[in-house]
C-alpha cells in the first residue's frame, strides 16, 4: 500500500514542510491545508508507508506549533451527582463547528483562537448544558452533567456533535451500560459478553457461550481489557457466564477493525470495560438476588469529593443450596460420603483519589474464581479409601494508575498492572488397607499466565483541529504451559515426589505508538498512526512496524464515507478447541519455533444518522498468517512426554463481508438491528489435506434484533431474537478396513477406521433464539426496587450445541445434533439505593 | 411523566401461551439428525510387503457409509496385480487366492529386493479402479550396544530391571528415513522344554522427539524426517526391553533385534492408523485421517526391508 499526497499546492506544502519554516494555511477554512488522499494496494507497503507517515507528523507538527494565538479550554466532564466520569462526552462549539471528546478519564481539551464562544457540553442520557466562554487566556473548567432519570428523558437540542458520521474510528461500538442491564440474562444474570455477541460481526462460540469471534478471528485474537489490564480468561462456569459484573462496570466498548495506533497485541477485537469510579459524593448500593448468584455493590466516598470507593461481590450458591440434601444423603449411606462442589465468585474494586488539581490516583482490581470438584469417602470400618478431584481456575488482575495534567492541552496516564490467569486439576486417591498399609497416589495438572506490565499515555491537543496520542507499553510475561505434580506414597518404600512436563518460558513485550486524529478541511478526517512493537523470548526477537489509518469523507447529504488500514501482530496464542470455553484452554507464547501472529485488514463503509437512528453499513477484508492450530488428533490432553510445539501447526486465514448496524440509543425504545453477511477461512499444510477450509464459525448469515421498551414508569421489556447459519463441523463420513502386520511380523492386525469429511464440510443447523425480559420497577423512599422476569429462548427452539453418531429406534446408527438449553424461565430482585 | 399501557396484559398472555406451547421439546433433547450425503463406496486395499516376506497378503474391502451398520465389507472378486516400473507383472492375487478376509499368495523364497517403483493395482467389479506406487527402502545399517539389564528402574510396585540397547543409525543426509524397531525373546516351555517362538518384548524409550512409541506394533518407530539435515540425527537411539514372559529361573534362551526400514509411506500409515486407533477418543480432537497412498481408494501399499540380528 502506498499513501500519496496529490496536487501542485500539496507539493509545496512539503517543500515548505520540509524547510520547517512557516504554517500552511487553507483559505478556505482559515486552518490547514486540505490533502486528497488515495490508497492503493501493494504488498510491500509497510515501509513506504512508515516513511509516508513519518513524513506526515512532521507536517502535522508543523501546521499545529505554528499556529496563530489560541488559548485552551478544558478540563473534565463529570456526572453531577456521582462524579462519575463521563468518558466520550464531547465539547462542541456552535461558533466555529468543532469539537472535543473527553477521554478514557473524562478529561477534555478544547483550543481555539481568541474569543468568546457558544460551547455545548453533550452525552447520552444527560441533558446538555450550554454556556458562553470569554476565550482570552487559558481556562480549565470542570464541567458536571445532569443525568436523566432514564435514557428516555435524556435532552437532545441543539446540533449534535460525535455523530457516528462524524467520527473516524470505524467498526466500533459502544453500547450503554443502562440498555445492556435491562435485556434479557439467562438465570436473570446480566452478561456483557452475550451482548457483544449480539452485535454485527461478532459471533459466540457456542450455546450460551461467552466466547467471542470477531470477524473470523478466534478467541485469543481479542484484547480484553479491563480498566485497561489485559484479561486472559473472561468465562465463569465453563464459559456460560462470562467474568464481567454488570453492576461494577461503568462502560464497554468494542473495536473490530480500522484500529487506532494505540491499540495493539491482538488481531481481531480490543473489548474495554471500564469499572465505575465510585460515588464521590453519597454512599450507594445494589443488592440482586438471581436464580444463579447474588451480588452486591457498594460505593461512595472516602472523602467527599476527593476520594471514593466501589467495590462489588457475585457469588453462585448452587453449592450452599444443595448442601443440605447431600448431608442428609450422605447420612443415609453409612460409610459412604459423596460431596460435589461447584461454585464461582468475583470480585471487583476500584479506589479512587484526586490528589490535586491536576492529578489523580486509580487503584483497581479484580479477582474471580471458579471451583468445580467431588470428593468421596469410603469406610468399611478397618480399611477406608477417598478420592478428590478438583477443578479451579481463578483471574486476577491489579492496576495503579495515575493521571496527570502537563497542561491545558497535554494530558498523561501512567499504569502499573499485574494479570494473573492460573488453572488448576488434580486428584488425590488414598487408600488403607486392613493391614494398615497405606496408599496415596496425586496428581495435580497446573498451567497459567502472569504478566506484570507498565504503560504510558499522553493526549496532546494542540488545536481544536489536531487530537494526538502517543505512548509505549511494556509486559513481562511468564507462561506456564501445562506441568503435572505426581506424589505417589506406597508405605515405606519407593515414594514419588516429581514434576513432569514443559518449564516456564518468559518474554518480554514492548510497543510504542502515535496517532493524530485531525481535519484536513471541511469535509474530511484522518487518524494517522504507527505503532512498533517487539518480542524477545527464547534469545529470539521478533519487530514489527504496524501503519494504521482511517479517513473520514463527508459526502453531501449528511453521509459519511469512511475506510481504515490497519495491521496488527500477536506475541500470544490460546491453544483451544474450538467451541466451548474451557478453563483447560493453554496460553503459550510465540516462540523460537511458533512465529507470531499477523494481520492486515482493510475496511470501509457508510454511516448516517436518521433522527434518532444510527445507521452503518461496513464492508472489510482481512488477512491473517501465523495462526496456531492443533494438528489433526492432537488436543489440549498432551501425553506427558510431548512437547506442546510438537502438537501445533500454523496457517493461513481471511475473513470477509459486511455488516449492517442500525442502533437506536434515545428514546422509550432503544435497541439496534444487526445482520453480518461474512466468508471467514483458513489454511494450514498439515490440517485437511493442506487445502483451505471454512473455519468452525464461518457463519454466512447472523441476524439480530434487540430492543427495550419502557411501557410505563414501572414495566420496562426488552426482547432479543437472533438468527444465526449453523457452525461448520467436521463428521466421519464412512469407514473402511485395513491391516498392518503384527507385532511378531508374521501376522497381520486388522482393523476398521473412519474417514473423516473435508474440514468442515458439514454445517449444524441454523441457530435462533428469543429472549423476553420484564420489569418493574417501584420507587422507594431511598432508592428503587426491582423486579426481573426473563426468559431465555422462549419459544424453547433447541439449538444444537454438538453432534454424535447415535442409535436410531431400529439400532440404525444415526447423526444427531444434541440441544443443552430449553427454555429458562427466571426470576431476579433487585433492590438499589 | 406517567405512561400507561393497555397492550401490557396482551403481552403476558402471549408470553405464557408462547411458553406453554413449547413445554413438549423438555424432555428429548435432540435437536434433529444430520442429513448425510449418499456415500459411494470406494475401494480400500492393503498390501504391505516387507523383503524377507515369504508371503504376500493383500486386503481388499468396500468403504460404507458411517451410518451404515454392516460396515465395510470384504471384495472377493478382485484382482490386485503387482508390477515393476518397466511394467511387468510381478504377482497378480485373484478370487482363488482369497481366504480368510484377505488375498494370500505364498512365494517360493523370500519377496527381495526390488529396485524401481512398483505399482499395484486393484481392480473389482463395480469399482473404480485404484492405484498405488512405493519404492523399497534399502535395509537398516546401524551399530548397536547391549547390556542385558542395563536399566534398572524403581517404581512403587517394585523395581523392574530391564534391558539396554543403544542404536546408532547411517544416516543420509536430505533423505527422511524411518524405522521400525523390535526386540523379541525366545523362551522353552518351563516344562516339555521345547523352544517356543520368538515373543516380542515390551521396549520403552525415554522422551526423545525421534521415537514414538507404536502401539498398535507394540514397536519403537525412529524417524529422522525433521532432522535430515544432520548426519547423526539417528544417533544414540536409547530404550530398554523387557520380555514378558521372562522369569528368574527361565529366562530367555536367546534375543534378537529386529530393525526394519519402513518407506516414507508406510511409515507414514502406521503413524496416522497408530494415532487414530490407539489415542483412544478424545472429545477435543479434530477427527484424524489416516493416510493413504492409493488414488481414488484408501489403504496402504507399503514396502519394508529388515534387518534381523541375534543377541547371544
């Protein structure tokens, strides 16, 4: 891909760029110059294409440090009541048609000439304040916005700024907090991750799944952040809840393309979940009881308006109910106890603490667990045997962030983060005899991934025109992929104590990036970036040079016309079957001998906003390499002597199509329309053949239909029904037999064997679902209580969730497809205050 | 503000009629069957021939439909014919030759070496015809080290004494090679004292990428394919041997090593059989094929040359 910069004005425009001696002005708009840009394909862009960009940002910086006298309004945008930050509400100014979004930290920077302004402060369910600004010296002003009760009361006046036409970054989605908290849950518990799902181009691994696949990518290609700290497992309960508590979270986002340069590490999404920062003015709560857990949230400040807390708790009790009828079971069978467990838990906190005026401390963290187990004890009186077995994964991460304000227009957050992601089984058989001779044999399969990293960012917002972001991260990983501890105790003799399988293996990850997001005229925005990132692990080292780009054209009639460029690259793989998302699923690194993963994907669409509708039609392509697959017969259960690099295979693969998102955030219905058109495939030399195959979720066509709707101030509904082409599976088709000679070599060893079909040949059947949700909400003297009615897959449709040979009524085997979910009908209470 | 809504009490209506027209799918589960393509069955022939072989054995069967509960099915009527690259007949098998699931022909001496590709073919009515080609491998040249109880392991269940060998193969540099290696016991009845036959030893080899175990031979398969650019990639071959018969006060009379060079293919077959038949299920695995060289069929026509040396 070459970019290239046309025209005999553009041309002298770098001369003088180039001679760094003066701004470039455009009549026109009294800014900057107006650039057309081209894109074209070639494969051996990326270092033309880095010089070009080089090139550029010296343009940039030019145009925006020699620019006439400006002063700087800013500051942050916060909720009145909470002080809740309001990320990605903007600023906009009536008089010159430009504006600012607040950032990840609500803080905004808006530079302007000398003068007195009209500024509209604007975000969704908030009614937007207008004032008058005498712009004659830098002014920093915190701004608080009133909430509206509901979305629904939410004022829309004045011209609306950071409309989907107006932003550059593409194939993103935001989707508000309020909306996602009164769709349907299964088991009347919210899951965030099922309504990313829910959204064009993003598809679940399975029924009631939480597992992610971002326009043909697999699940370790997403970036899921939260509170910006990497997260490497999100599944509860085998993946059919996902980790995140709808209760702690303050916003989620998800990128699927044109990625900004700041991003990076991942091939297919960045999903970012930020966690509330805590009422900084009164102590609140939420108190839900559900059919599957219970949670508890709690905020407030530690000093008002200085500093705050929240901290919320979700805990299954599957166990604690039934604990009861396994006691009086087990009382009823002398000798003999059976206790199975099961059991998860999460926990989220944040600290928050401005420290002065231009500085803040966040302190966030999170842990969640998962414990699945039996154990069981036999007594015959002289002799007694007991068996455990367990299953536990737990996540956990920690941040310390700390933001500071250099200026008016220069903004810096700094991180500290740890993430830990550790899985545990093993079981531990002992035994007496009559003798008194004693056994005991354990086993205890461990594997897991700790990073401890370090980030820093900078937004700088030279004038109102350029928004620039640049930073450099580094992580310390330390993978464990997967080490069996054996103790064997026989009596007195010959007892095991050892440890078997592959060693840690450490590395060390770095990226810097820079990005401008600016105008260039009237009708056109860019976000230019670049973003390097490295790899050192086993005395090798892997570079990479990332252009990202995206371009926004305002066509006549209020469309916008927009593409983005991006490549990115991956320094770790999830081994994993591909469906449910198991705890068993293993982190290994890219390594000497598995090389890291790589895309390019190139996207573009149209957007406008109908009303109150938000319309986007999207076409992309992307390509990815390094891909990382086991080989045909080989899984995730390793014999203890093979090397997991020996088990592995990588490909090639690409994903195309289009999506369509029609999204309605105002008003008493909300909720959006998504349908996905897509192609994704995949090559490897050792995996059907070495010929190309449809990947497991090549899904042609996946449609969807959310919406909710208050009836009343006390019943709001919400339904969903999404359709879906079934996933691609690989059957044996037919038998034959065989022989090879014996093991004395002077027989032979017959045997019959299946064939399996081409990779994926086959496809299960359409998947389709709706979802209901009822509430009502009473109003009490300190707060509101609620009461939730769900239910999941209402017209009891049964999906299939897998397939195997079977039986027919006259013995005939058979191919059936197996549904796990009928419908569930729940119930959830819900008490805020 | 206060809204009211008239269709509410419709809603809940249609919500329990919606749920209670559906109570029935509770209890079965089963989505539906997949509709399977017709399967047109295919021809499916084993012919693996080793140089000291005194027999040829060749199995001929008609792939089936997984759905079809018969199975594949013996063809007795076919004709596999065997010829050298100038394109004579060597062999050729036909109906009267067919007992007892296979094709059978006893040769005056031992098959021998065999310069040139050789092609089957196997023809039967109502088939397609299918085609196979292999070379034979040139016999094992290896040293080797012994040391009868060589390896002495304590386990819990006791300590097992087993014995050593050390193989060091010529290796050809670019070739990828693959062997077979055995190691068989002789015994004599404990009580008529006559001398039985060779039974093969259980072998066991430490971790070494080189070595898999072969459990469907119960052999040891070294292959050098991924290390064929080093001349000692075969080098130190380890693991031990223990007869199972083998007892203090009769032990073996006499051991042999039996090494036998396998053609890229056939190793290739009895890797990717072993790998499907013997790994047991495994619900995670994506379904393993199992490798073939006849076109337009399945199966395996294979050549071996062995090496066969007495351990006094």
């Amino acid at each position: 891909m070459a970019f290239i910069v046309e025209g005999a004005v553009c041309a002298e425009i770098f001369e003088e760029i180039n001679a760094n001696t003066r701004t470039v002005k455009n009549e026109d708009n009294g800014f900057d110059c107006v650039i057309e840009t081209y894109f074209c394909l070639d494969l051996n862009f990326s270092k033309v294409l880095s010089m070009r960009l080089l090139f550029l940002f010296q343009f940039v910086i030019a145009t925006t440090l020699y620019s006439q006298t400006n002063f700087t309004l800013s500051g942050h945008i916060q909720d009145s009541s909470s002080g809740e930050q309001l990320l990605g509400a903007t600023v906009w100014c009536e008089d010159v048609k430009v504006g600012v979004a607040a950032n990840l930290y609500g803080f905004y920077s808006l530079t302007l000439p000398e003068g007195k302004y009209n500024i509209l402060v604007r975000y969704i369910g908030y009614s937007t304040q207008k004032f008058e600004v005498n712009l004659i010296e830098n002014i920093k002003m915190d701004i608080e916005l009133v909430a509206g009760t509901t979305l629904s009361e939410a004022v829309v006046t004045g011209e609306s700024f950071n409309k989907i036409e107006d932003q550059v970054q593409m194939s993103k989605i935001t989707i508000p907090l309020e909306q996602v908290k009164r769709l349907p849950a299964i088991g009347g518990e919210v899951d965030l991750l099922k309504v990313l799902q829910l959204l064009p181009g993003v598809q679940s691994g399975g029924e009631g799944t939480s597992g992610l696949y971002v326009r043909g990518g697999s699940p370790d290609q997403n970036l899921m952040l939260l509170d910006g700290v990497p997260l490497y497992s999100v599944n509860h309960l085998f993946g059919f809840f996902s980790v995140f508590n709808a209760d702690a979270v303050k916003n989620m986002s998800i990128t699927k393309g044109g990625f900004p340069a700041r991003y990076g590490g991942r091939l297919s999404s960045i999903v970012e979940i930020n966690m509330k920062d805590g009422h900084m003015k009164e102590y609140h709560g939420d108190a839900t009881v559900s059919v599957i857990a219970s949670k508890l949230t709690l905020e407030g400040p530690i000093v008002k308006d200085k500093a705050s807390f929240m901290i919320s708790g979700r805990r299954t009790y599957l166990d604690l109910l039934v604990n009861p009828l396994i006691a009086a079971t087990n009382n009823n069978n002398s000798g003999v106890t059976t206790d199975p467990r099961y059991f998860f838990y999460d926990l989220n906190a944040k600290l928050n603490w401005k420290v002065g005026k231009k500085d803040r401390l966040y302190f966030s963290a999170f842990q969640g667990k998962d414990d699945f187990g039996i154990a069981s004890t036999e007594d015959y009186g002289q002799s007694s045997s007991s068996l455990d077995f367990g299953l536990d994964w737990k996540n956990a991460i920690q941040a310390l962030r700390w933001n500071h304000e250099w200026g008016p227009r220069l903004f810096s957050n700094a991180t500290l983060t740890r993430s830990l992601y550790e899985f545990n089984t093993g079981v531990d058989i002992s035994e007496i005899s009559q003798e008194g001779d004693s056994l005991r044999m354990a086993a205890l399969y461990n594997s897991g991934i700790e990073d401890f990293g370090g980030r820093v960012d900078f937004d700088f917002a030279p004038n109102a025109r350029h928004f620039i972001k640049f930073g450099a991260n580094w992580t310390y990983h330390t993978f464990s992929p997967g080490a069996t501890a054996l103790e064997l105790n026989f009596g007195q003799i010959n007892n095991i104590d050892t440890v078997l399988g592959p060693e840690d293996i450490t590395s060390n990850e770095a990226f810097v990036y820079i990005e401008d997001e600016f105008e260039l005229g009237d009708r056109v925005k860019v976000n230019l970036g670049v973003h390097a990132s490295s790899l050192a692990v086993q005395d090798s080292n892997y570079y990479s040079i990332q252009p990202r780009a995206a371009l926004n054209f305002r066509l006549p009639g209020g469309y916008a016309l927009k593409t983005s460029y991006a490549q990115m690259a991956q320094y770790v793989n999830l081994l994993t079957n591909e469906g449910l998302g198991l705890p068993t699923d293993l982190w290994v690194p890219s390594t000497a001998r598995i090389r890291p993963q790589q895309s390019w994907q190139v996207a573009m669409g149209v957007a406008k906003t109908y009303g109150e509708f938000e319309v986007s039609l999207e076409g992309y392509f992307k390509s990815m390499d390094g891909l990382l697959s086991y080989k045909q017969g080989s899984s995730f259960l390793f014999s203890l002597d093979t090397d997991w690099e020996d088990q592995v295979t990588q490909g090639i693969g690409n994903s195309y199509g289009m999506e369509l998102l029609v999204q309605k955030k105002l008003g008493r219905t909300t909720g959006w329309v998504g349908y996905t058109l897509s192609w994704s495939n995949r090559q490897f030399d050792e995996i059907n053949s070495g010929n190309w195959y449809p990947f497991t979720y090549d899904r042609r066509h996946d449609l969807s239909f959310v919406i909710t709707h208050d009836f009343t101030d006390k019943w709001t509904g919400s339904a969903v029904w999404l359709y879906g082409t079934g996933r691609a599976l690989t059957l044996n088709e037919s038998t034959f037999s065989a022989y090879i000679p014996d093991a004395s070599g002077s027989g032979i060893y017959s045997f019959s064997a299946d064939v399996p079909s081409d990779k994926n040949a086959f496809r299960m059947s359409p998947y389709h679902r709706l979802d209901l949700s009822l509430t009502r909400t009473k109003k009490t003297n300190d707060g509101s209580k609620q009461l939730i009615f769900s239910v999941y897959n209402a017209y009891n449709n049964l999906n299939p969730f897998f397939a195997q040979t079977d039986q027919d009524d006259n013995g005939n085997p058979v191919i059936r497809e197996y549904g796990i979910f009928p419908i569930i009908p729940s119930i959830a209470w819900r008490y805020s205050f | 503000m206060k809204h009211t809504c008239s269709s509410l009490p419709l809603l809940q209506f249609l919500l329990i009629i919606l749920i209670l027209s559906s109570c029935e799918k509770f209890a079965e589960g089963v989505v539906h069957e997949v509709p399977f393509p017709e399967h047109t069955p295919r021809l499916s022939a084993t012919l693996i021939v080793n140089d000291e072989d005194q027999e040829l054995v060749a199995m001929v069967t008609s792939s089936a439909s997984v759905l079809d509960s018969d199975g594949p099915q013996f063809v007795q009527d076919a004709i596999v014919t065997l010829t050298e690259d100038n394109g004579q007949i060597l062999y050729s098998l036909t109906q009267e030759d067919f007992s007892d699931e296979a094709y059978k022909l006893l040769l005056d001496d031992v098959f021998g070496d065999h310069d040139g590709e050789l092609t089957v073919t196997v023809d039967a009515p109502g088939f397609e015809q299918i085609t196979a080609t292999n070379t034979m491998p040139s016999k094992p040249q290896f040293d080797f080290l012994f040391e009868l109880n060589g390896d002495t392991i304590n386990s819990p269940w006791g300590i097992y004494v087993q014995d050593a060998f050390t193989l060091n193969f010529e290796n050809n540099v670019g070739a990828a090679k693959h062997y077979l290696i055995h190691v068989d016991a002789l015994f004599t009845d404990e009580f008529t004292g006559d001398t039985l036959d060779w039974t093969p030893d259980y072998l066991e080899a430490r971790p070494d990428p080189r070595i898999t175990n072969h459990r469907m031979t119960g052999g040891l398969i070294v292959s050098d394919e991924s290390l064929a650019s080093n001349e000692n990639a075969l080098s130190e071959i380890n693991f031990s041997a223990k007869s199972w018969g083998e007892k203090t006060e009769n032990p073996p009379v006499s051991r042999r090593l039996r090494v036998v060079s396998l053609s890229p293919e056939l190793a290739n077959f009895y890797l990717t059989a072993d790998a499907h038949l013997s790994g047991g299920p495994d619900f995670f695995a994506e379904p393993s094929l199992i490798y073939s060289n006849f076109s337009g069929g399945f199966g395996c026509f294979g050549l071996s040359s062995q090496t066969v040396i007495e351990i006094d």
